[in-house]
C-alpha cells in the first residue's frame, strides 16, 4: 500500500481521541489512547482513510 502523503496525513486526526495517526500498512492508527486505554485503527480504501468511528478496530497492546 502506498503511503499517503505527508502533506495529508499530518492533518488528520482520530474522530475519537483527537491523536494524530500513524500509517502502518493499509491503516491508520491513533497515537493516543482511548477512554479504555487502547489505540484505534481505521482502514484505508483504495488510497482514501476510512474515518468513521463505526471502522475504528482496537489494535491489541
């Protein structure tokens, strides 16, 4: 998967926690935490960042 630019990914934010998200592989995760303790992933769909609190998917610890 291809990384989106930097110019965009910069801008973006977790709808949940307001973090800043990392890419890894074909998806986003937050860099904080959640009110359970836990990073949220998101998908990324054909180049487009899916972020949407219903795709949000724990990432184990």
């Amino acid at each position: 998967m291809p990384r989106l630019p930097v110019q965009i990914a910069s801008l973006l934010r977790c709808p949940l926690t307001g973090s800043a998200l990392e890419q890894i592989g074909d998806t986003l995760v937050s860099l904080g935490t959640d009110e359970k303790g836990q990073r949220l992933s998101y998908p990324i769909s054909e180049g487009i960042p899916i972020l949407l609190t219903q795709e949000a998917q724990s990432v184990p610890n």
